[in-house]
C-alpha cells in the first residue's frame, strides 16, 4: 500500500478508536527504519493539527522525538525538535516554539545539514514577527538572505527576500523594500511562473502607495487585474477591486474608484473572503471619495461603517485568542491528568511493602494531601483564567477607546473642511493631532500582549512620522534622530508624556523648520544621569532660530494653549521643563522616578 495513503486512513481511524493510547505507529510499520518511523509521526501530528485535534497531535510529535533521540540519528533529532517547536507555534506559545527551533538549528548547525538549517530559520523569523520583536525578526531574516545566497538555494532566498521586503515597507524603508520587491518581480517571471508573478506585482502596487507613487500603483494594479481577467483568477481578483482605489482616489479619478469598490463588495458577498478586514479598507475609500466630493454627511457614514467593521475584526481576532486559550488549556489538562496518573502508580508500588496496618493511615494521609492539592491546583487554574479573561477585557476597553477617539478625530476633520478662518482652521487642526496623539496610545495597547505599558520607541516613531507627514515633510529632506534608551513605560506616565511631546514636536514643524534648508530635529528618551532613583528624561531638540528663554519662560492668559497644557502636565508628573538654546530650541523634561513608580 503506498505510504500516503495508509497515513490518511490511519488518520481517518483515529478519531474511532479514541486516541486514549500514545502510540501512533502503525504495526505495519513496526519494523520500519527509524527515518520512516519518525518521519510518519510527524506527518501524523501534522494531519491531527490541520484537523484541530491540537493536544493529540502534541502526542504524536512527542513519540516521533523519543524514537528520534533513542535511535541516536542528529538528523531525525533536528526535525523532532523543529516539529515540537511547529506545535507550540501553532498554539500560540511562540516563546516555547523560539526554544526548540533554536535547538533544531543547533542540531543542524552540528550535521552541517544546511537547507535544513536555513529552512529553520524562516519557521523562527514567524513566531517573532508573532511576538512583535522586530529586531530579533530582522536579525533572521537577514542570517537567511546570507545562507540562502550563499548556498545557491534560490527557491528558500525569495520567501526570505519577501520577508525583508514587508519589514522595510512597515519601517518606511522604501528604498530597500522596492529593492527587494523587484528582486522577486524578477525571479518569478524569469521562472515564469505568473501567478506568482503577478501576487507579488500586486504587492508592489500597495509598496508603490504607501510611497505616494501613485501613477505607478494604479499601472501595477491594473497589469495585475487584466492577468487575473484573463486567466479567470476571481480570488487575486477580489483582493486587487479592494487594493486599486488607493491609488485612482489620491490622482482623482473618483468615479472610477468608486466602481471598483463596489465590485470589490459584490466579491465580497459572493465569496464571504476575509469579508470584515476588507470592508475596512472599502469603506475607507468610500469615506475618502465623498469627502473629495464635499458629501461630509456621506462620508461620516462611511467613517462609521468602517469603525463597526474593525470592531468585527477585533472580535474575531479575540475569538481566536480564546480558542489558543482554550488549546492551551485542554493540553495542560491532559498533561496534568497523565502526571497525577503517574503519581497514583508510584504511590501504589510503595505501597504493597507496607504493612496493613500502615496502609489505612497513609491511604488516608495521602488522599487529604491529593484532596488539598487538586483545591490548590483548580485555584491556581481559576486565578489564571481571570488573568487572562480579564487581560482581553482590559484590550477590549482600549480598542473601545481608540474607536470613539476615532469618530472624534473625523469629526474634527470634516469640521475643519467648513471653516475659513485661519486661525480657528489652525486650532482645529491642531486639536485633531492632539486626540491622535492620544488615540496611538490605546491603539498601542489593545494590538499588544501588553495592557498597561506603552512601547515608547515605536509611538514615538509614529507619532513623530504623523506629524511630520501632517506638515508637508518627507522623511528623505529631513534629519531625524530618534534615541530612545527608555522603552516601557506605564500608559499613566506614557499618556502626559506623549502629549507633551506632540505639542513640542509640533511647535518645531509650525515655528522651527520654515525657510532652513537642511531641518533636523533630535528627540531622546533615557533615564537621569547621576541620580539614585533616575526617573526618565524626554528631550526635543531642533536647529530653528531658537525661542527667547525670557518669553517662553512667562505663563499668563495670552499664553496658548499648547503652552498651558505642556506646563500643567509637567507640573501633574512633578516634572521639570527647561529651554536651553543650542543651534536651536531644546526642551528638556524631566520626571522623577516617584511618578514613575506611583
């Protein structure tokens, strides 16, 4: 019988004969090589994981890593630990999956079992991208694109360059990642390989929009659409309808846009793909052409169509979260149900050389002590339970939060758009950066494992690229420096800090930056040298003309209202504020370590 087929009927078998047993091998296959044995476990556990028996398959990988390691072979060894680590992977447990592929890698790294080894790699750069550390994912990434070029493996380079690629886009390094895109242009139409080909021309479409090129966005989206009218290919079809008014709204064909919008929702109905992500972007488009048109009361139905769909993608995605919740809890129940098994037989052999009459005081001692331990153990199940109950409900609340700041920032803007004063325009605007300063913090939050401290390094990075985007800069005629030493910070703390850098930040666009030809602007964060509890220090540096020290320094009723706000923030985290000229204006803000520990 071929080899394939019998895994699937064993598979199909395994559900009826209840799985309570940890052997998997089928006798056939008693005698096999241990190579066939192992390598059949594995294609085992990865059927049972494909058909969501997530604490059966654990069994399988487990047993195919046992005959692995007894035969003595470094090779089935490696791929015993890369399946373990493809288990954890699957369940969530990203920082258990990172251990055993590092110990693959080590495997293979020993047997100078190369392919494998870079193969490895790309299984590692998934779960960090999972677990949000961006440089430990690029550091990979980087590792592969040198092994796979130097061992000639083209095939694993391009899934690599990919990777790269999509990093740089995210981290607005353009120029790298249009780099790499037409690396895989080239490899796949020299491959001619076209499906292939055109998946990743539509990629380079959405790079070309997010790098404001818009002419060659829509040629990219439309030599992509004609592929897929030719060949018949309704699914890339669907995705490129939703993707092409990025660009023809932005060069002003409205109209146009509009019409591929609503064939992107006929898709959508028809095929129920991805239906909530996509209608976010939809309507998106649909909000940005009425505006365009001057429909405001239209295009806040849009705005608000598209805050409900992101409200479903939250839901899904916290769905998810609870089936991994559920997956974990299953599999440590089934662990801890084995390991009391274990205990009650060695309890059991001890007990036979114990004499009668000491049978009945220790069967009672011991079932006081099991009694006791299993109120322990449910206590501590339920206090982890509501850790984590109460962790999705405190990213709900965040997610809530940034969605009504949302319609607020709208509102704001549609505002802005019947206003002819300039001044009153002014301070909209500016009250409009203000609410989305404050909504990068709960959006930060509700997007991380983390509830209550904020990654500094990346909502500075974010805010400062807003406004400057906000103020007409691009990133390549500026000199911006982001030194941030301190990374977590509680949203307490994170929230007056973050306000009172985008009103510092901001005043550098408004004031510092008109007429110098080369503006540069500094911003740090780091802890206060020389001090026993150092607190964090925040410092906003520009090469302007600089401020007068003696005006900056006097507050009264024609002081703005930036200015106010910075100084009773400042004076609510018992900070410090000083100006200093230094080719430019530096503020300096100061927060003790009592606020930050408060």
């Amino acid at each position: 019988m071929n080899l394939k087929l019998f895994l699937s009927l064993a598979i199909a078998i395994l559900p009826i004969q209840g799985i309570a047993q940890t052997d998997f091998l089928p006798d056939s296959l008693r005698h096999a090589p241990d190579s066939v044995k192992t390598w059949t476990l594995r294609e085992i556990g990865d059927s049972l994981i494909f058909a969501g028996q997530i604490t059966t398959a654990k069994q399988a990988f487990v047993q195919a890593l046992a005959i692995a390691q007894k035969s003595g072979r470094p090779a089935d060894i490696g791929l015993g630990y890369r399946g373990m680590g493809y288990w954890h992977s699957n369940v969530g447990e990203y920082d258990q999956a990172v251990t055993w592929y590092q110990k693959a890698l080590h495997q293979f790294e020993q047997q100078q079992r190369t392919r494998q080894y870079i193969k490895t790699l790309s299984y590692i750069i998934f779960c960090y991208t999972r677990l949000h550390q961006d440089k430990q994912a690029l550091y990979y990434i980087k590792k592969g694109i040198s092994m796979a070029s130097k061992e000639g493996y083209t095939d694993l380079l391009i899934a690599f360059y990919n990777g790269y690629a999509v990093y740089a886009d995210q981290h607005k390094q353009f120029k790298e990642a249009l780099q790499y895109r037409k690396k895989i242009l080239t490899y796949w139409k020299e491959k001619k390989a076209w499906q292939e080909y055109y998946i990743s021309l539509f990629n380079m479409g959405l790079l070309y929009k997010n790098m404001k090129e818009y002419h060659r966005s829509e040629q990219a989206f439309r030599e992509t659409l004609a592929y897929t009218q030719r060949v018949h290919d309704t699914y890339l079809k669907g995705y490129v309808l939703a993707g092409i008014p990025y660009a023809l709204i932005p060069l002003g064909k409205l109209d146009e846009a509009e019409n591929f919008c609503q064939q992107a929702i006929d898709w959508i109905d028809k095929t129920n793909t991805e239906k909530h992500a996509l209608l976010v972007d939809i309507n998106d488009h649909l909000g940005r052409i009425e505006e365009k048109r001057g429909n405001f009361q239209k295009a806040l139905m849009y705005y608000r169509r598209q805050v409900v769909h992101k409200d479903s993608v939250f839901n899904a995605e916290k769905i998810k979260q609870v089936n991994e919740l559920e997956a974990r809890y299953q599999n440590r129940e089934k662990e801890e149900q084995i390991r009391q098994l274990a205990e009650t037989n060695a309890r059991q052999t001890r007990q036979i050389w114990i004499g009668s009459g000491g049978v009945t005081i220790l069967l009672i001692l011991l079932g006081t002590l099991y009694h006791l331990y299993r109120r322990i153990g449910q206590s501590r199940q339920k206090i982890r339970q509501q850790s984590e109950q109460l962790t999705l409900m405190m990213k709900e609340l965040h997610h809530r939060v940034k969605n009504n700041l949302a319609i607020v920032s709208s509102l704001l803007s549609l505002q802005a758009t019947h206003l002819k004063d300039e001044n009153a325009l002014e301070a909209v605007r500016v009250s409009h950066q203000r609410v989305e300063a404050m909504s990068l913090i709960h959006q930060r939050l509700y997007q991380t494992e983390e509830v209550t401290t904020i990654d500094m390094q990346a909502y500075l990075t974010d805010l400062t690229y807003g406004l400057m985007k906000a103020y007409g800069y691009q990133p390549t005629e500026f000199d911006l420096q982001l030194d941030i030493q301190v990374i977590n910070l509680d949203v307490d703390v994170a929230t007056p800090i973050g306000l009172i850098a985008n009103e510092l930040i901001t005043n550098s666009f408004k004031h510092a930056f008109p007429g110098i030809p080369h503006p540069r602007l500094v911003i740090k964060l780091d802890s206060i040298p020389g001090a026993a509890l150092p607190g964090v220090t925040l410092e906003v540096h520009d090469n302007g003309p600089g401020i007068e020290t003696r005006n900056w320094q006097k507050l009264d009723r024609r002081s703005s209202f930036g200015k106010q706000l910075v100084v009773m923030l400042t004076d609510q985290m018992e900070g410090k504020l000083e100006l200093f000229q230094q080719n430019g204006a530096l503020f300096r803000l100061s927060v003790p370590q009592t606020r930050l520990s408060a």
